[in-house]
C-alpha cells in the first residue's frame, strides 16, 4: 500500500464538507422563496432562518470540529512515514462515522444517532492518536 492512500479518506471528509454547500444554498432559496427569513437580521443573526437551514448549517459547522483533528493525526502519522493500512481503515471509519451523522444530522436530526455516531468518529480519533503516540515513543 502507497502511504498516500491515507489522503483518500482526507479527501472523502473534504468533499462532504463541500457537499453540503450546495444543500444550504437550496434550503436557503426555499426558505426565502416561503417568505420563512426575517431579511434584516439574516446576515448576522442565525435565528433569523428557519430550522432546516440551520440545521444544513449547523452540520457544516460540525465539519470543522473533529474532522480538524482528524487531519492533523492523519498527516502527523503521514509525515512521519507511519501512515499504514491501519491508518487508511481506522480513516476510512472515521470519515464514514461523519457521513452518517451529516446525513442524520441533515435529515431526521435524531440526537440519540447522531450522538452514537459522534462517539463511535471519536474512538477511532482516539485510535489514530494512539497510532501516533506509539509512533512518537
């Protein structure tokens, strides 16, 4: 295995950060197409969208939280020469455990799936970062 694989699962949260651009900008049409924002408190105001656009934006927000970690384990562990298949399938887990709580998040916004879904992406952080220690000692 090429060390480089590791960037695929990169690149995979990557796009599902990206993805979700587009279904703000549709749900932010539909909600001003419906009359549903308050137009003057938009621009610095959350509240002043309905809860599917937040909900949309909410879950981008999300993607620059744990997933910084997961970056940084993966290209430490990269950079180190200790990226491994280990790496690539504790990574491709991990960037799988955030497209089910994206689209969980964006969808029924069932908290209890979304809660499992964050625990299970941060064991597997745990996982890389234990990689990483062993690497460093």
């Amino acid at each position: 295995m090429s060390s480089s694989m590791v960037m695929l699962p990169l690149l995979a949260q990557a796009l599902l950060t990206l993805g979700l651009y587009p279904l703000l900008l549709k749900r932010k049409k539909a909600a001003r197409a419906a009359g549903l924002v308050d137009e003057q408190r938009a621009p610095l105001d959350e509240a002043a969208w309905p809860d599917p656009v937040r909900q949309v934006n909410n879950c981008i927000n999300n993607q620059f939280a744990s997933p910084v970690l997961f970056y940084v384990l993966v290209l430490a562990l990269h950079q180190l020469g200790a990226a491994n298949g280990f790496t690539l399938l504790v990574g491709c887990a991990y960037v799988a455990s955030r497209y089910v709580h994206a689209w969980v998040h964006v969808g029924s916004n069932y908290v209890p799936h979304r809660r499992n879904c964050f625990a299970l992406g941060i064991a597997l952080l745990l996982l890389l970062a234990g990689q990483l220690g062993v690497t460093l000692l």
